[in-house]
C-alpha cells in the first residue's frame, strides 16, 4: 500500500508559503506594542 500525503504539506515550499513566520519584519516594535495593550 502507498503512503499517504497531504497535499499542502507535499506542495509546501514549492507553490505555497508556510502559514506562520517565526520572525517578524521591520514593524516589530509597534506589533510588540499592540501585543502589550492587548
């Protein structure tokens, strides 16, 4: 019997993008400010 794959993770990084970043960009600072008033 085949293995089965998902088919977003088999396409990841080939046509699609991971769906969360573990780095921010360069508006750290005010996304960390939001985050603490929150």
């Amino acid at each position: 019997m085949g293995q089965k794959v998902h088919p977003y993770g088999f396409r990841l990084g080939v046509i699609y993008d991971w769906k969360s970043r573990w780095f921010a960009t360069r508006d750290y600072a005010n996304l960390l400010q939001e985050d603490l008033a929150i």
